[in-house]
C-alpha cells in the first residue's frame, strides 16, 4: 500500500466562501475538527490545535497556516515539534481547495508529507492509518456545520 496522500472529496451545501470560513476561521474550525484552536489564519504564523484525550487532557499538534486565499485555497502544516519551523520533513501539509459547485462547494482535501517524514515504514502505515480514520471521523461533520453556518448568513 501507498502512504504518500490521504485525498479527499464532497459537495457542501453553502458557497465557497462560507466554506473557506469554516476551514480557516479558528472559530469555526473547533465545531467540526479539533476541540481547542490557538492560531492566526495568517500565512506563516503558528499556533496550536488540541484534541481532547481521554480524562479531558489536551493532545496539542504544532499548527502553521501555509495559504490564505479566499475564497478558493487554504493550507498548513501540522505536526511538527514545538519551536520548530514546519517545513517539508517535519510536518504533514493539508490543503483545502474549494470550487463552486452549482448552489454549493465542491471540497478537496489533501494531506501529505508522511513518506517525508523520514519514518521507518510501520510509523508510517500506523500514522497514514490514524490520519485516515481521523479526516474520515471529522470530515463527515463538515457539510451539516458549514450549511448551517452559510444558513445563518
């Protein structure tokens, strides 16, 4: 099996830049994806993303906005060690490209940089396997939060 890209895709109800929003907006992103949000959507500043754990512990990754163009394209690097510089080697790369789709938004999600890593091959299938399960889990929740946000409107 491959473990260099996780792509995925789906049509959302709401228009590109209510969905550019939901996938950039710190506010917005910790309703359907992490459960604590500290960044700027700004190119090049970092932050941090947490995942609740088990005993309501926070798991935080390292976060850093790539690219901000609204209403089309937003990327950033994540899982990098703290204090230092995600770059290519040290850190996964995800991408959202959004395109209008009749009423709606057709989202295409990409996450690569795990071959990067320079991991032995079983850290990579265990972490390609756990980022898989995970877009899957929280990207389903996605569609139902960026309509009801683009509902609001």
């Amino acid at each position: 099996m491959e473990y260099g890209t996780i792509e995925r895709e789906l049509h959302i109800d709401a228009t590109p830049e209510v969905v550019f929003d939901v996938v950039s907006s710190p506010e917005h992103l910790r309703e359907w994806w992490p459960d604590e949000v500290d960044f700027s959507p700004v190119p090049g500043e970092g932050g941090r993303i947490g995942f609740r754990q088990k005993g309501d512990e926070i798991a935080w990754e390292q976060f850093t906005v790539v690219d901000a163009m609204p209403p089309r394209h937003f990327s950033f690097r994540w899982t990098h060690a703290e204090g230092e510089t995600a770059a290519l080697g040290n850190s996964m790369l995800v991408v959202f490209e959004l395109q209008p789709d009749g009423a709606g938004t057709r989202l295409r999600m990409t996450e690569t940089g795990f071959r990067e890593r320079g991991w032995e091959e079983a850290k990579i299938a265990a972490t390609y396997a756990d980022h898989v399960n995970g877009w899957d889990h929280f990207l389903q929740r996605l569609p139902a939060y960026a309509e009801k946000v683009g509902s609001a409107r």
